[in-house]
C-alpha cells in the first residue's frame, strides 16, 4: 500500500493494489467458475472538504457451463475460443466509487450538515440489514446522486439513481430512460428514530425538479402521466434497548385504492409490504482478545405486484430487472435468522438460515402488468403456488492486514460454494 501526504493536513491520498482468487459453484446459478481471477485498485483519499474511494477491478473467469451467467447478476461478456487460440473464458470489469463534498456552517462551533455525494453503488434506507424494502443494499449497483442534510435532531436525504431497464446492461434496449428519485426524512430522540421514505421511477420523463428535497413525491406524482412514473411510500421505526438490541419495523405502500381497499387487502391494488426484525449484540473480553457476537433476525412480506407497473419493461421499480428494494420480489415471503461472531477484528464466522416463499401466480413476476382498470374486481392470491425453500449458509473468513481468506458453503435448498483468497497491498 502506498500513502502519499502533502506537507498541509488537509491533504492525503492511498492507493492499494488488490486481488484474489475465486472458486465459485452452485444450483442457481448453474455453473462452476474456476479459476475466477481479479485484481485491480482501491483509492481513496481527500482534500479539504472534499473525499473520495474507487474500488476498480477486471475479472477473468473460467465456466463449465456452455452458457456462463454472472455470479453478480450484472454483465459478463464471453471471449470465443476460435478468436482465442482455442481457449474460451469470459471477462467482465466492475467498479464502485463515490465523490463527495461536505459543506461546513459557522455559528458557536463547526459543524458539517451537508454532504454531496456523486457515484457508482447501492443506496441502503432503512433499518433493516437484509430485508429493507425501498432501496436495499443487495440491489444491484447503478449510477447516482445523493444529498445528505442533518439538521439537529432531522436528517433528509435526496437521491438521483439512472436504473437499466434490461438484464442484460449492453443490449440497445437499454437506450430507454428509466430514472428514480427518493427522499428521505429521520427524525431521531434518544433511543428512538422515525423514518419516511418516498420513491418516484419516471420512464422517459426525467424531471429533474423532483431531486429538491423539499418536493413531495407523492403528491409531484399527480403532475405526471401515470403511464410514465410509479411511485411509492414508506414508514419504518426503529428503537434501541440498553445498548445491546434494537427492534424495528418498515411498511410499504406502492398502491391502493383506498383506506378500505387496503384493510380489506382482496383486490390487486392493494400492494404494500411488511417487515419487522430484531437484532442484538454484546462484545467479550478474554485473555487479551475481543469477540464481538450477535445476532440478527427479519420477517418480510411481499404482496404480488409490488414493484411492478401498468406495462412491462418501463416505470418498475427495479434496476436491471431486479427490485431496488426487497430482492424476493413481488409476492414472496423471507425469514432470515443469522448468528455471528468476529475475534479480534480479523476473524469473522456466521450461520445464515433463510426460509422463503416465492408465488407463482400473476403478480410474482416484475413485468407481471397490473390492469388499468376493474382493480377492485380483480382478486389477488398471495404466495400461491408457493413452495417454502430452506437454506443453511455456515462462512468463515480472516482479514488480514496483507491477505484475506474466505469460505462460504450453502446446504439444502439453492445450494452452493464459494471459497476466495485475496490481496491487498
């Protein structure tokens, strides 16, 4: 690793060089990829007010099947044997970073209550760890903005995402615009924090107006054709407990016809989502070491077409034909229970159990099409056709100052293996 400082402490700049080796298999994903080879550069660094990261890599992947799929779900191109002297493998490069500048206010004492922030990544809003229902930080990455503000006991967030319409992000199709933009209001008392979060998708109507904080997206929805935007609406909680625990909760509105509708929640216009967790954690000292354990479980609830939009493949509320929020979907259910530990800050083990639901019916998909019309005559059927799937995910891995050591094996349903060696200098 290398570190270059200026003389002035308002200056620093590090550079290290990274990489691994991967060996990757599964039922999902169809396929074995070895030797799965990385290696690239993590910069990060500041200047005065301003900071930075990138963390940019090229991948070199041998498969067995004869049509590779990304492990990441984005995109994997395929070098063909007969331009390659007989040997075939697929390459790919992925990247995520962020630009940031804080702007400081001067009163009795400096503070920093706002910070622009330009990059490649996944927003995370909410309380939850796996199951967020907005913007989830399992989704897949897109370009983006945010705006981050705090003041005093309020934080408000406003955020810029341009999302692909297609799977597969090099396909001319993807020349069609799909933006998002979302707010978000915490409201924080002690132990307690409140939290609003709204969401507005536009299909080839970008409005840049909607990135003011200030601007109600529920309400900025009506100015739009309903053909071109989808909206939705969240309210989560969260609540600490002496320290050691928290509880929370989130729910979702994406559509309903009304109050009764929802109550009622018969028709397929009622499409909201739940979730609810808990997560506890206490650190042990013995003989000179650390433990840090805990552990964390979630409950969520999808109703069928949540996500989804009038037509397909336009205003959904998804990148890359994945949901931004909640990665079951549209009419799912998941329960994730995890225990873990980490000793001495470098080794770090867990057991990941995940039970889900996933329908089959109209409205499990998130080009399923919800009816412009007779809504309230139109019944819905949660998980039906549903099969519950179980999987057990024991990992354990080491991080160490120069090399780092992982391994992660699935068992039961959805199974796989993943084992990584990996550098950094």
């Amino acid at each position: 690793m290398k570190d270059l400082y200026a003389k002035d402490p308002r200056f620093g700049i590090a550079a290290s060089l990274v990489g691994g080796m991967d060996y990757r298999g599964g039922e999902t994903l169809g396929d074995t990829i070895w030797p799965g080879i990385d290696g690239g550069l993590y910069v990060r660094g500041f200047a005065d007010s301003v900071d930075f990261v990138l963390d940019a890599r090229i991948y070199s992947e041998g498969h067995s099947a004869e049509y590779p799929r990304s492990w990441d779900r984005e995109f994997l191109e395929v070098q063909k044997e007969e331009n390659n002297s007989g040997v075939e493998y697929t390459s790919y490069a992925r990247y995520r970073t962020h630009f940031a500048a804080r702007y400081r206010t001067h009163f009795a004492f400096n503070h920093d209550w706002l910070r622009l922030d330009f990059g490649r990544d996944v927003m995370h809003w909410g309380p939850g760890y796996y199951n967020n229902l907005t913007l989830n930080q399992f989704a897949l990455p897109y370009n983006m903005m945010s705006l981050d503000l705090v003041i005093g006991p309020l934080r408000v967030m406003s955020f810029y995402g341009d999302m692909r319409i297609y799977n597969n992000s090099m396909s001319d199709k993807n020349k069609d615009d799909r933006n998002v933009f979302g707010h978000r209001y915490e409201l924080a008392f002690g132990n307690a924090t409140f939290g609003i979060s709204e969401l507005q998708v536009q299909y080839d109507n970008l409005k840049p107006w909607l990135f003011v904080p200030t601007a109600p997206l529920f309400m900025e929805k009506g100015n739009y054709s309903e053909s071109s935007n989808n909206g939705s609406l969240a309210f989560d909680f969260n609540y600490r407990l002496f320290n050691m625990a928290r509880v929370y909760t989130e729910f979702f509105l994406d559509d309903m016809e009304s109050p009764v509708s929802l109550v009622k929640n018969d028709n397929i216009e009622a499409k909201w989502a739940w979730m609810a967790g808990m997560q506890a954690a206490h650190d042990f000292y013995f003989s000179g070491h650390r433990l840090e354990a805990g552990t964390i479980f979630e409950y969520a609830r999808v109703e069928p077409y949540v996500y989804s939009h009038f037509k397909e493949n336009t205003a959904q509320i998804a990148n890359l034909g994945y949901p931004l929020g909640n990665q079951g979907g549209p009419n799912s259910r998941t329960i994730d229970w995890t225990l873990y530990g980490r000793l001495d800050g470098r080794i770090f083990a867990s057991l990941h159990n995940t039970w889900f639901w996933k329908g089959t019916d109209y409205g499990s998909a998130l080009n399923d099409t919800t009816p412009t019309h007779n809504h309230m005559k139109i019944h819905k059927k949660f998980l039906d056709g549903a099969k519950m799937q179980y999987s057990l995910s024991p990992a354990l891995s080491y991080e160490g100052q120069f090399v780092s050591f992982m391994g992660e094996l699935t068992l039961i349903d959805d199974r796989k293996v993943y084992l990584r060696a990996g550098f950094k200098w």
